[in-house]
C-alpha cells in the first residue's frame, strides 16, 4: 500500500519501498506536474511580444543520506524525463529545505524529496514540495494519490533512455543547490554578529543531510556525526533527548555554549543548552515567537498545530496577536504561511518556519535565528528559556511513542472517542478532536494521535510539572483496557 501521510510517503526499504513502487508515484507525480503546467499556460495572459517564451512542466530533485537514496532520485528523474518533465538534479546530496528553496527560487512546478525525514534507517520515502516552497498541500497530495490509484489499477508499458542521454538532451539538468541557500541564509540573518560574538558552538549532524553546509556559515563551530552513514550510527535520525547522548556529553564538558541537532533530511531542530540539559521544540518556538516581536518589531499571525504548547496561546492573547491552531503535520501550516501574512508557525515535532524564511521547517536557519537571538540579546540559551517559567509558569512536555497492535490502537482510540470525564485523579474539563483526542485538565493537557505512517500510538502531555506529565500519558495509555 503506498499512502501519503502528514508529511510524504514513507516505507521500510525493500519491503513496500521499492523500485516498482517508486515509479508508480514517480509517474503520478509527473502527470500532476503536466497538469500544473497545462493550467499555467492555460491561464498565462496574452503577450505583446511576437515571441513568447515556452511552457515546459519542471521539477526539482534531491535526496539525503539514506541507503540507495541517491538511485531512488535519479530514477525518479528518469521517469519524469520520460514523460516530458525538466529536472533540476541535485549534484549532491541536500536537506529538505535547500531543495523547498530551488523550488521557489527556480520557479519550477514542484520539488520531490528522497528522504524518510526523522524516520529509523531502514525506511525511506518520498516528499512533494510546492511552488511556494513549502510542503505540497493537501490538496496536491489528493490529486496525486488519485493519479497513482489509475496507475497502479493499469501500469503502463514503460521504457526509459540512459542516465547519459536524459543528462545529454538536458532533461536532466545537474545543479548545486547549497550555495544559494547558503547566500539566502547570511542575507537574512546576523551571521557576522554570530560569528564575532564568541559564542562556541556544536552541531550533531546525525549523520543527515545537512552535512556539509554549516561550515560555510560558521567556520569555527565543531560538528559530530558528518560522514556519510546509512544506518545513522545505530541511533534514530530524531533530534529529541534520547538520540542526542553524545551531543550532550559534548556539551556537559564545558567547552560549548550550545550544541544543536539537525534531523535526517535537516528540516528538524534539536538543542541542549550548555548545562547539558534539552531544550524541546516548544521552548525554541516560544523564545523565537517573542523575539521576533519584541525585538524584530514584527505582527502578523501565529500558526501552531494542536500539539504545541499552550504558551503560545497565552502570549498571543497577552500581545493581541491572531493565532490559528491545525491538525498536526507541517503542509497544514506551510499551507497558511503561503496564502496569508504569518509570522511563525510550527508544531511539536522540532519543525518551524518565519516570516523571515519559506513556509518550510528549517532546523539550519532556525538554528542560526536562534543563536542571532542569543548574540542580539546577549543570554544563553538556558537564560531564555527561565524567562518564560518567569512569565508563562513552568510548562513541562513529554511524548510518548507507543509501538501498538492494530486491535490495541483500535481499542484505545475507541475509548477515547467516548471522552472519558476523568484521567486517573484529573478531572477532563475539556476536549479537542480537531486531530487526535486532546484532554484538558487542570494546568495541563495530553493528546492521542495514531501515527499515519508507523505502527504506533503518540501520546503526547503538557503540565506544570513533569510528573504530572507522566501521570496523563500513563492514565491515556490505559485508555482501552
């Protein structure tokens, strides 16, 4: 079965990740990508010049580090090739974002990524970036599902040329895409500040692929895990604490100020400040959120997907700002920042993305922003994050992956459809359906979601303390039984 999830198709390799079915979506992606184009000249307004300038459907192409990524790419390009598609090629491999960023900056029609993201070594898989470069909408994603459903129900008859020949006929056109989004990147942000500020800076590449990049934007900062490894060193390509032992080691020694963490396709952050301790993805929002505001000057609306923290919520109250809440997965948000003025959005998972950037997550320039905040405000990491306990109270989050049985993940969404009036000691006094099951009680929340693309449940909580954070996914958990 090959199914789109929050964010792209993902599968385990050789399993449901194969060459047959990859040229399935292939060829789904490229009849979507004439459509576009088909409607780009259908709409396209009459010249005046006796010459005007062909149409041709285009597409970006990059993949990461993952085993047999870089074949899965240049088959896909092939077909596409085939059915009339120009594609820019990534000479080398290249993050999520560097490939959100061609797309818009080349103004092709759509981008694809062979990645599997943040996923264990053994899947890969296959995301749609759109024009705007962000996540292909969902709306994208259900036109091309429904082309790939005609051509799996009737396969055509394919036939491709040589590597050489599409290379030598310039259907595949090879390209670098890491030097001008490095340029974008020092445009944008303080860099020369960040350099100069003295700050001592770590990054775990995870092995991913954002390898390679943060030298050309901080030449002195040191890096771990930078060659080029398939199985990831044995750890999940997750930017969360449990994956991040040796970066925190690192850290704990005393020689860093900071050490980040860039996930399998680098569009994840992860950071520990210099006791050692993590950071989550809620702090990194919310110290971003307000500096953005406060500092930047800058208004406009706030998107969070229903697993980020409540903090958000009571600062846009506080600062009057509009805040719209999603389902969780990016291209809900990415969707928003590309028809509408928004500041920031993001969810739970590590991912964000600015006014000042692409509607895309970016565990790089978010990276940087974040150290630009530190050298402007001149407060470590660990600073920042007690000024929000000093404004926000303490707000303590956990999430709980939870490898379940089809009739286990069944029984427990059941009961949670149901809306159970308490958990354990904790009276519910609310609840969302928007994506999932999310429980309010008293200074805190916990949200059920079934995964769409692994076998397993998400438990995710928030409270003032990380006790009773526990307590809530242990009672949810329960939920079934």
């Amino acid at each position: 079965m090959i199914k789109f999830g929050t964010d792209g198709w993902r599968a385990e390799i050789a399993r449901d990740f194969t060459f047959e079915n990859l040229r399935y979506v292939a060829l789904a992606t490229a009849k979507y990508v004439r459509m576009l184009t088909d409607e780009k000249i259908k709409n396209k307004k009459p010249s005046t010049a006796t010459r005007t300038r062909p149409i041709f459907p285009t597409c970006v192409i990059g993949y990461d580090t993952r085993f047999l990524s870089k074949d899965f790419a240049k088959e896909v390009a092939m077909i596409l090739a085939s059915q009339g598609v120009i594609v820019y090629f990534c000479d080398d491999i290249a993050s999520t974002p560097q490939v959100s960023f061609n797309v818009k900056q080349k103004g092709v029609n759509l981008g694809i990524v062979i990645t599997a993201s943040h996923n264990p070594p053994e899947y890969n898989g296959y995301k749609l970036k759109a024009a705007f470069g962000g996540p292909a909408t969902p709306k994208q994603i259900a036109i091309v599902e429904k082309e790939l459903e005609k051509i799996v129900a009737k396969p055509p008859n394919l036939k491709l040329a040589t590597w050489d020949t599409y290379i030598s006929e310039k259907k595949i056109r090879m390209f670098d895409a890491r030097d001008s989004y490095v340029r974008l990147i020092k445009k944008k942000l303080k860099v020369e500040e960040i350099r100069d500020s003295g700050l001592k800076i770590v990054f775990d590449m995870m092995h991913g692929a954002g390898i390679n990049t943060v030298k050309y934007l901080l030449p002195k900062a040191d890096e771990i895990n930078t060659e080029l490894n398939p199985n990831f060193g044995n750890i999940h390509p997750e930017p969360i604490v449990e994956n991040l032992f040796a970066l925190t080691e690192k850290v704990k020694d005393g020689k860093y100020n900071v050490g980040f963490a860039l996930d399998g396709d680098a569009d994840r952050l992860g950071a520990i400040d210099h006791t050692g301790e993590f950071v989550d993805s809620h702090k990194i929002f919310m110290i971003l959120l307000k500096y953005l505001v406060e500092v930047r000057k800058k208004r406009a609306t706030v998107v969070k997907t229903v697993s980020l923290t409540s903090m958000v919520d009571l600062y846009c109250k506080k600062k009057n700002l509009q805040l719209i809440e999603t389902p969780v997965g990016f291209k809900y948000v990415a969707e928003l920042m590309a028809t509408s003025n928004v500041l920031i959005g993001g969810e739970e998972s590590g991912g964000l993305g600015t006014t000042m950037h692409l509607p895309e997550r970016d565990g790089l320039f978010n990276a940087m922003l974040l150290l630009e905040v530190m050298t402007v405000r001149q407060k470590s990491l660990r600073e920042l994050c007690q000024e929000l306990d000093t404004e926000f109270g303490a707000h303590r989050f956990m999430r709980r992956d939870k490898i379940v049985t089809p009739q286990k993940k069944e029984a427990i969404l059941a009961a949670a459809e149901k809306s159970p009036t308490k958990l354990g000691k904790y009276p519910v006094i609310g609840v969302n359906k928007k994506d999932g099951y999310k429980f309010f009680v008293e200074n805190g929340w916990v949200l059920i979601r079934a995964s769409g693309t692994e076998p397993l449940i998400r438990f995710y909580a928030e409270a003032d303390s990380m006790g009773k954070v526990s307590e809530l996914i242990d009672e949810a958990e329960k939920l079934g039984k």
